[in-house]
C-alpha cells in the first residue's frame, strides 16, 4: 500500500534490546493532503532511518505494510514504512525551459504596443 502526505512531526527515537539483539524505531505523523485531512502515525526501522533520513516538513510517499496483532484480548495496528519517496519539487529549471520563457516573453513584449510619456492621461 502507498499513502502521501506531509511529516508534520517526529516522535522521540526509540532504542532498545531484545531476543534478536538490539533495535530501533523512528515514528513519525504523517498528514494526507485531501479534502479531509488524517494524520498517521508511521515507523521506520531499523536501518531504514539512516536511509530516508526523514525530516518534519518532508513531502513523501511512503509504501507501507499494516499489521495488527492481539495481546491480552486487546489489538494493536502497526504502520511500517519500507520506503520513501520524497515528492518535494526542489528541482531547478534547465536551461532550455528558461530559454523557452525568455523566449515567449520577447514575442509577448513585442506584441504589445508602444507608449510615450505624452500618451499617458496622468
């Protein structure tokens, strides 16, 4: 599955031991851009951190896997991100886009008719 949306915050990073050695967990809240807007809580593993180096702000489209399991009669639902794609459009502008732009905007200014200061009303 793959939800988008915007970081708008990151929890505290988890550490800890277990059966398998040690472990760590970065969860953060994701926010869907819609109409309705939902915040999710997701995690990244292990050395998934390292790798997408999330950040508050971030624009991304995470695919994910949801699990839920049952302890005591109760259920828990995990979301864990496997990746992440930054959907941030930092990009620069080639140089042919820009002399394209240029390039129009001399046709436009060509096209326009010319005044002088005495052909102003004010």
């Amino acid at each position: 599955m793959e939800i988008a949306g915007k970081i708008i915050s990151l929890l505290p990073l988890q550490k800890g031991t277990g059966k398998n050695g040690e472990w760590k967990k970065q969860e953060f809240i994701l926010e869907t851009q819609s109409n309705y807007p939902k915040k999710v809580c997701i995690a990244l593993w292990g050395p998934k951190i390292d790798q997408f180096k999330v950040k508050a702000g971030d624009i991304i489209t995470a695919k994910i896997e949801v699990e839920s399991r049952e302890f005591n009669g109760k259920w828990y639902t995990d979301i864990k991100a496997y990746q992440i794609n930054s959907n941030s459009t930092n990009e620069s502008t080639s140089d042919d886009d820009y002399s394209q732009d240029t390039n129009y905007k001399n046709q436009v200014e060509n096209d326009l008719p010319s005044f002088d200061a005495d052909d102003l009303p004010f």
